[in-house]
C-alpha cells in the first residue's frame, strides 16, 4: 500500500473516532440536560414527541443512562473511558428506539447536536 492512501486511511480512522467521540458527548450532553431541565422545571424540555406514561418510562431511561455514565467515568481508566463509554452511548440509543421508536431517536439526535459535552 502506498504511503498517500496510508495516511488517507489513517485520516479517516482519526475523523471517525473524533465523529463518533462528538456522537458520544453530544448524546450524553443531551440526558444531563433533559435530566436538569426536567429536574428543576417538572417539564421535558425539549421534548421528542412524547406524552403521558411515555414520559415517565423516558426519563427513568435518561436518568439509567446518566448513572451509566457517571460510573463509567469513575470506573474507566483515562485510556479505556472513550470506548466504553461510546459503547454505552450506542446501547442507549438502541434502548431507545426499542422503547420509543426511530422517530424520538432521531429527535434526539438532532437536538443533541447543539448540547455541551457534559461535566460529571
């Protein structure tokens, strides 16, 4: 393999992982917002096109993968935290749209877009 398509594919593994790391914070930005907003006005705000006991169950789930988080954090070395906690954000997105649909999926998604990566 010559050196310029080397380099090629080495840039593109570096811009996925930096992609799927921005995924990542962006997903974990959106639960510790939702979980804050919800938490002191009583409303999920934004929501993703939920109402009634929908709610309840979503927020049971924000609130799981919140702890995930956090004892991931504590739990992972410096060097093992990025893909165990990339993996525990693909979980809880498939845990979504098993619950919820595709639809709150890609509402969350797109609003997680705009979230700071979160501080524990």
């Amino acid at each position: 393999m010559n050196r310029v398509c080397l380099a090629l594919l080495m840039m593109a593994a570096i811009s996925t992982t930096r992609a799927a790391e921005m995924t990542t914070n962006a997903i974990y930005g959106y639960v510790f917002a939702a979980l804050e907003a919800f938490e002191s006005t009583g409303r999920l705000v934004p929501n993703p096109g939920l109402d009634g006991a929908d709610i309840e169950a979503f927020i049971a789930l924000l609130e799981n993968a919140r702890l995930r988080y956090l004892s991931l954090v504590n739990e992972s070395s410096c060097t093992e935290q990025a893909p165990v906690i990339a993996q525990a954000a693909r979980q809880f997105l498939i845990d979504l749209e098993t619950e919820f649909g595709a639809r709150v999926v890609d509402a969350i998604q797109e609003q997680s877009a705009s979230q700071p990566t979160p501080c524990p």
